[in-house]
C-alpha cells in the first residue's frame, strides 16, 4: 500500500473534521468526564409546532431532573435545541450544525417524518447515533442500512392496522374514509388500515400537503362520498383544521385519530370555544394518559414539569418527551461509564427496556422499530382515556393481538438504576 505524507496543518484540519464514531484516543464527540451533549431538530415553529414544541422542553426537564440527582455515571446530560420549522431544507441545516459545529455525541428525538427523512443517510456517514426518531415511519427500522438510526413511536402500519382492526368490529358497514399527511406518514398509515379492511374497505381516500392550510377540498369529497367514519393521519394542526372545516361544512364523522395528531389539550386549545367538536373522538397511544392522575408515571412526570419545566402545561406532548429522557437515561446506564458511540448503539440493540409504554419496546439487532403497541382512547367532554385493552401487531400481515403485560411502576426516585 502507498503511503502519503500531509502537511502537519492539513492534518490537523481533517482530525478536527473527523466523525470520530468511537472517540478515538480523544473520547466520543460530545462526552467528557462530567457532561454528555446531545441534540435534536424540533418544530418550534410552523404548521406542526402545535403540541410539538412542548417535546423537547419536557425532554429537558427530564434531564435537568435527573442532572440534580448526580447525572449518568458522574456525567451530566445537556440537550442542544434547534428549530427547523418542520422544513426539510432546515432540518438538513440544523442538524449539520449539531453534528459538525456543536459536535454533539448522539441526535435525539428528531422529530417528523419528511424532516427526518432527509438527514438519515449524513446522520449514518458521520456514524452519529440517531435515536429514538420522534415518527413512526418504517424508515427507521432498517439496521442493515442505518445502523445507527433507531425509532421509539409504533410504526404507522402497525397503528393503522390496529385503527383498522378496531373498526371492523366495533363499526361494522360504515363507510369509512381516510385522509393522511402526503409522505410515509399518510402512506404507511393508509397501508395498515387497508390491511385489515381491504382497499376497497376504505371509500374515499384523500391526501394535504403542510404547506396548503386549506383542506375544504378534501372534506368536500368526504360530505359528498358520504363517509361515516374518517380516520385521520395528520400532525395536531391539520387535525384541528380538518374538524373545524367540517363541522362549518355541517359534516360530523366518526374521527378516529392517529396517536401523531390526536392528543386532546393540543386539539382544544387549536379549536378553543370549538374544542366541544372533539367530543367522542376515538384514537390510540401508547403512553400514560394526562388524565389518569392516578397513574406512577404521570405523577412522576408532574411532579418534575412543577420543577423543572416551569409548571408547562401538561399533555400528552409532556409525557412524551419525558418518556423519551427516561429511556435515553436507560441506554446511556447500560451503555456504561465508558461511554463511546458503539457503546450506546449496543446497549440500545441489548433491548429488554421498559417504561411508561404500553405496549412492548422491540429493540434488537435486528428490529429498531420501538414500541409495538397501542391501546384505544375515546374523549368525553374534556377528558381523553383509554378503553379496553392494548393491541400489538406487525407492520405485515400478522394478527392484532391483545398485549396483556402492564407497565412497571418508576422507580422510587424516578431515574432507572444503572
């Protein structure tokens, strides 16, 4: 093999440029011996920033909470915020800069599916862990591929297989209709749903773009195909925009909603003197509902927003993005006090983690899908429960299933043990 001499400068520049995937005889990017630096890209603003913004300040919360404990083995974790404005273009920007500038160990969360979608393959040459991708897309869940790329929500398929699942026996011969945001969300969603009930189960499908906020369009064709249930896979924004349309159009479906955009105190506060209209909106989801105050993980999860996130409003945007810090606190102990970019990828493909979810997290070497299950919620008048049992199923043909196992109660001082 020929070898080549540079110049002493021209060395330099290319190891400061370096991924560094194990850190090398300098540590892992974004670890030293007291703090672990991760980021994310979030829509704090624009058309999905409803409910959304609230992710990632609740993620925060949970670290700055467990920081006060001592932090992961000695280490605390700060968590770097971008805003890309659910924008492909930014979301590319953003997350070069997290990478490159703020050389952050790991993205965590990064939220959304078109967004996402466009980082995958720099997030993998630069052999940067990307966890816990805040989407349901099937995308994520390709470890041959995208090694280090791991989801957290149950894929769309499986949620619209369950949706579909649930209205074959519980609205049998209603016409049933579907809208879904125009990317994998909306598609894969669709796939799942005509699983169940077939194509020619669903009579009228219908697609939005986020950059039209206008879907009298679609409705239109819902009213004239004469649909009586929609299922609606859309963010929190066009949910809102979609119920609120119909309703001045004098159309009232049964809505049953994707868990993305069905989380009722971010639905009531879009609509506001209109939020009656969600009255008996159906969906499913797979974390602690805000309501149940009596629930371990919900108390706990209060208990941290009054600390350590300036009393936010507390919703289903709240418990998901502390549910995210909590399992991220998990990998980061079992990946150990010596800690590199490998490790944290093995320690998430171990798998056997548990937490507030419902349904079972599927994390292995050869799954990184997340959870594989839900469970369905109803609202009446202005609380948003869960009825009946929770579901697990594949993104394929496999049967919907009852998953009977209950989450575990959190630990006595709400950070899991290393």
């Amino acid at each position: 093999m020929r070898t080549h001499v540079l110049p002493l400068a021209m060395l330099l520049a290319l190891v400061g440029c370096s991924s560094d995937p194990g850190g090398g005889g300098g540590g892992a990017p974004g670890v030293t011996d007291t703090e672990i630096v991760v980021g994310t890209h979030m829509p704090l603003t624009g058309p999905a920033s409803a409910g959304y913004s609230q992710i990632a300040p609740a993620t925060k919360a949970y670290f700055d909470f467990v920081n006060a404990a001592g932090g992961v083995h000695g280490r605390k974790i700060t968590l770097k915020v971008k805003d890309d404005g659910y924008n492909p273009a930014n979301t590319q920007q953003v997350v070069r800069e997290l990478v490159l500038q703020d050389r952050v160990f790991a993205i965590l969360n990064g939220l959304g599916t078109p967004t996402h979608t466009g980082v995958l393959d720099f997030l993998n040459s630069q052999r940067v862990p990307d966890l816990f991708v805040a989407s349901g897309s099937r995308s994520w869940d390709q470890p041959g591929k995208y090694p280090g790329t791991f989801g957290f929500n149950p894929d769309y398929t499986v949620e619209g297989k369950i949706l579909g699942w649930y209205v074959q026996r519980n609205l049998p011969g209603k016409k049933v209709c579907f809208l879904g945001q125009d990317d994998d969300f909306g598609r894969d969603s669709l796939a799942g749903v005509t699983r169940v009930l077939g194509d020619a189960g669903v009579a009228v499908k219908q697609t939005y773009t986020t950059s039209v906020t206008n879907v009298g369009p679609q409705v239109d064709a819902f009213k004239s195909g004469a649909c009586e249930v929609v299922v609606l896979a859309t963010v929190p924004g066009f949910t809102a925009l979609t119920i609120g349309t119909a309703a001045r159009q004098g159309f009232r479906p049964q809505w049953i909603v994707s868990n993305v955009g069905g989380d009722y105190g971010t639905l009531s506060k879009s609509l506001g003197d209109a939020a009656p209209l969600l009255e008996g909106m159906l969906g499913a989801n797979y974390l602690p509902a805000a309501a149940a105050a009596s629930d371990p993980w919900v108390r706990l999860f209060q208990r941290i927003n009054t600390q350590f996130n300036a009393g936010a409003p507390f919703d289903g945007n709240t418990i998901y993005g502390m549910s995210v810090g909590y399992l991220f606190v998990q990998v980061l102990q079992a990946a150990g006090r010596d800690l590199t970019r490998e490790s944290l990828i093995e320690a998430v493909e171990k798998g056997g983690y548990t937490g507030p979810g419902l349904g079972p997290l599927r994390f292995s070497a050869d799954d990184h899908s997340g959870y594989g299950g839900l469970r369905m919620t109803r609202v009446t008048g202005t609380v948003q429960d869960y009825f009946g049992p929770t579901y697990e199923t594949d993104s394929e043909a496999g049967p919907v299933t009852e998953y009977p196992v209950a989450p575990p109660a959190p630990p006595a001082n709400g950070v899991p043990a290393a």
